[in-house]
C-alpha cells in the first residue's frame, strides 16, 4: 500500500478518533458504553497504523501525526496522573536513548568539531617548541603541569567539589545546546574551544614527557563527561538544523520536534554529568592507583555507550524516535 493510498484509507477512523479524544479531556458530555468502546478501539487501530506507518513509510509529517494523536488518545483514556516510576524507566530504558540513536549522525559530527582541534592542538604543542612559547612562557608551564592541574582536583572538599563540577558541566551543556538554534555556528564553536583547550592541556604534559599524568588524571571522569558534551552539542546543532533544513515539515513544525527531542537529550544527560561530577569529585583525586582510576572511568564510559547503542536500536526497531511526549508501546500494542 502506497502512503497516499493508506492515508485515504484510514483518515475517517483518525478525525473520529480526535473527535472522541478531544471529547474525553475536555468532558464535554459523558460519554456512554458505546463511544468508549469505539475510543478504545480506534486508539489501538492507531496505535498499530503508527507503527506500520515507522516502519513502512518512515515520512515525517505522517509519523508526527499519529504519534500525537496516538498520545492525546492515551491521555483521555489513562487520564494525565503521572505513573511515576514506570514512566522513569521508560524514559531511561527507551526514550533517552531512542532520541541520542536517532541524532546519532549529529553526534559523530559534534565530535568531529570537539576532538580535531583538540588532535591538532595536542600534537603541535606537544612537537613544537616554539608554539609551546608562544602559549605561555616556561615558567607558567612547568607550574600547570607539575601542580596546577592536579591541584585542581583536590582543592576543595571532594563532595563539594563534585557538586561545583556537575553544576558546571550541566551550564556548559545548556549552553552548547541552546546556543545550537543560532543556525548552528555558535554551538559548534563552543565544542571546538572546548577540545581545543583538552588539547592544549594534553600538549603540554607530552612536552614535558608527564603524559601518563595528565590520562590518568583526565580520563576516569573526562571519557563521559566529553561524550555527555558531545551529545548536548549534538541535539543543539539538530535544533540549528531544523531551522536551516526543516525537510517536508514547516519551519515551525520542524524546530517543535526536534526540541521536543533535544529537550529529552538534554534532560537524560543529567544522570550522565552526575556520574561523571561524582568520579572526578571522589575518584580522581583519591589515592587508588592510576590503572584502577582509569579503569573506572573505561568501564563506565564502555557501560554509557553499550546502553545507548543496544537500547537505541532497540527502540528504533520498534518506530520510536525520543519525542518527548511519543507514545511507548505497551505489550499489547506490539502484539496488536
């Protein structure tokens, strides 16, 4: 069936079916037996139209009409009291990851803007003498590598250290992201100073042949929190995008999805930068050996990207894109 074809087909059954939706919320009339069979009905027909309509025509404008009418359906039949815990999980097990899969290609970008500058200013400091002058002089140097930029990590009291840096990381997110709808530009400088000023950090400890310092202090917290970055910079630089490349959608239509995405990005990095705020408050600066600090932070990176990716795919199996209110399909939505 051709999507022109299957709109014709099924259109009735969906303006009946906002009909009785926008009748249930408001309580216009009570409803009888009859109409709340035929709403019950109709909205799981919707459902399983929608995730036929994922799956086989992956169209934009359409996909975003059901999702929203499926969710206004579920709204007037569940009513809007929060499922608290269950919604919790969902969001971590489905929607969250679902929206960092499907923007995927924007994090591979935002990472290309993060860590080139910060390859190619690591390996020029690190290889020249003359930009090491022309960075700082060597007496300033010697004094960031040597105690600087260990101190930082233990100048305050670990747990209030680790509140200050996830306020930090979480206001340098907000900001990457929401500086992402100005056409993109100023999102993707902020990532790219950003990996700049890593690498410049890297490039001085290699010229002073004190590299394994500077890893062992930077990766047990830096692996997830540059990649919680590089996702915050992503889902901005997908709301710049909808501006400039809105696709079949109107401009307005476009940068409302996409927001509604990003916002969900954004929220769900919140637990990203807590745990990352919390290994560079009290792993980072303890006294465990390099390779045990360094090996938390491989592994809890390893744990975030195995989730992301095996829950993602998952998600997109099943037509779910990380819409902040998209409807999540319950058992028997699959099964019917």
């Amino acid at each position: 069936m051709d999507i022109d074809r299957f709109i014709a087909t099924n259109e009735p059954a969906w303006i009946r079916l906002s009909e009785l939706s926008f009748q249930a919320r408001r309580k216009l009339r009570k409803m009888d037996g009859v109409e709340i069979d035929e709403l019950l009905h109709l909205y799981q027909r919707c459902s399983s139209q929608l995730s036929f309509a994922r799956t086989e025509f992956r169209d934009i404008a359409l996909n975003s009409r059901l999702t929203m009418l499926v969710a206004e359906a579920r709204m007037a039949i569940y009513g809007t009291k929060s499922r608290g815990f269950k919604s919790f999980v969902q969001f971590f097990s489905v929607r969250f990851p679902a929206a960092v899969w499907h923007m995927r290609r924007s994090v591979l970008v935002a990472a290309l803007v993060t860590f080139l500058p910060a390859i190619v200013m690591g390996v020029w400091l690190s290889n020249s003498s003359r930009a090491l002058d022309v960075a700082a002089p060597e007496a300033l140097r010697t004094a960031y590598v040597e105690e600087e930029f260990e101190d930082y990590y233990s100048a305050a009291p670990a747990a209030q250290f680790s509140t200050e840096v996830l306020i930090n990381n979480i206001r340098v997110s907000f900001l990457v992201f929401a500086l992402g709808i100005l056409l993109c530009i100023p999102g993707i400088y902020i990532l790219g100073i950003n990996g700049a000023n890593v690498g410049v950090a890297a490039g001085l400890f290699h010229a002073a042949d004190q590299a394994p310092k500077f890893y062992g202090l930077i990766l047990p917290h830096g692996l997830l929190e540059l990649a919680a970055v590089v996702i915050a910079g992503a889902a901005g630089l997908r709301l710049g995008w909808a501006i400039v490349a809105p696709g079949d959608l109107t401009r307005p239509a476009a940068i409302a999805m996409q927001g509604s995405r990003s916002a969900v990005v954004v929220l769900g990095l919140m637990a990203a930068f807590t745990v990352a705020g919390l290994i560079e408050g009290f792993v980072t600066p303890s006294a465990l050996p390099t390779s045990m600090r360094v090996g938390i932070g491989v592994a809890v990176f390893g744990a975030f990207c195995t989730y992301i990716v095996t829950r993602g795919i998952a998600a997109a199996r099943l037509g779910i894109t990380g819409l902040l209110r998209e409807p999540i399909p319950e058992p028997h939505e699959l099964v019917a």
